[in-house]
C-alpha cells in the first residue's frame, strides 16, 4: 500500500451508512485512503472493502462478486460512478473499464466510488 495515503474513515455520513451495511452484511472491513482515488479529490465518496482484518486483508473472489453485485444492485441513494471489483471496472451506465495500476493495485478487495 506504500504509493496510497494514509488510511482513513472520512467519508460523507450517506457513504458511511452504505459502507456500514455492507461491512456488516458480508463481514468485512472498510476504509478510504488520502486522495482516494489519486488525483480525483473523491476521499469522502469512495470506499474499498476488504476482509474483516482491514486494509490488506484480501477478500476471496467470490465474496467480492457477492459485494460488488449488491453494491450495483441496490437502490436509493448515493448511487455509484464506478465500482472495481479485482481487475474488472464498471460504470453506472454498464460500461466496462480495465481500473487504473491493473491487477497490483485492484487485488483483493472491491472499490466503489459514489457520486
């Protein structure tokens, strides 16, 4: 984790109640970062999950498709811009993208960022 920021919990109190109920739905931990993701001033709307050790701790496969697809599939508000789930970006719209710094930096964990 050395090239991201310092870890953190500082996120909008909407953000922070989604990150909750997935934390306690599926059993594992969340954080944002400093300048998460890099250069996009997105810390307080972005959030990774990893496994109830922390940041770090990496979650297996299939715990991220079950996280990442009731993060996509929820309803209500904030909604999501994007969601990384390993090396595997989506969009809101379905549009699908290779996430930035590839398997290195997407390993073990899933990444969403709200709008």
């Amino acid at each position: 984790m050395g090239v991201f920021g310092a870890t953190s919990w500082a996120v909008r109190p909407d953000v922070r109640a989604v990150a909750q109920t997935v934390s306690r739905k599926f059993g594992c931990s969340w954080n944002t970062y400093i300048d998460h993701p890099p250069g996009l001033g997105l810390d307080a709307v972005s959030v990774d999950f990893w496994g109830p050790g922390g940041r770090g701790d990496n979650l297996p496969p299939e715990k991220r498709r079950q996280i990442a697809n009731y993060l996509k599939e929820r309803t209500g508000f904030p909604r999501w811009r994007w969601i990384i789930n390993g090396n595997h970006g989506q969009y809101a719209d379905g549009t699908r993208f290779t996430p930035p710094g590839g398997p290195l930096w997407n390993r073990g964990h899933v990444h969403i960022t709200f709008s």
